[in-house]
C-alpha cells in the first residue's frame, strides 16, 4: 500500500473526494515529520509511537579499502509498533 492507496480509502471511508481525501493525508503526515523534528514523540493508539533516536557517532570500516572512516553522531526516526498491531499482524 502507497499513499494514493490511502488517500483512496480515506476518500471512500467519508464519502468525499480525492482532493480532499489527499490534503488529510497529507496534514496527518507533515503533523508527525514535525513534530519529530522537534524532538517530540508521536503516539497513535493501535498504531504505535513514533519516535527520535539519538545515535553516536562511531568508527566505521570502509569494506573494499579497509579503511577506517569516522560516522558523524545523528538523530534517526524510530517507531515502536503498539500491542494491537503486532496482534493483528500475527
């Protein structure tokens, strides 16, 4: 499933039009990059939690010279499934 897929079901579900349907979607999913990006979590009930990951930095192993290379600490999007969507899934 891609984004058109959901805008499609959103649109079917309230009976309104794509255009709209889309700028939902849309809406919902600037919501959650911004609020990850002030560092802040998100927590869909049923879904999970989105959340924001420090990671170190740490020395890194070039394979095809075998050099050692430095990779810079940096922030990563990490989600968190909720109990019901592992369900669901199994």
């Amino acid at each position: 499933m891609n984004k058109q897929a959901i805008v499609e079901a959103v649109a079917a579900a309230l009976d309104g039009t794509k255009a709209t349907a889309e700028k939902a979607v849309d809406v919902m999913i600037d919501s959650i990059v911004s609020t990850l990006k002030k560092g802040d979590d998100v927590s869909i009930a049923g879904l999970g939690i989105f959340a924001v990951k420090d990671r170190a930095a740490r020395e890194a192993r070039n394979p095809r010279t075998g050099e050692t290379v430095h990779v810079p600490a940096t922030k990563v999007p990490k989600f968190k499934p909720a109990k019901a969507l592992k369900d669901a899934v199994k």
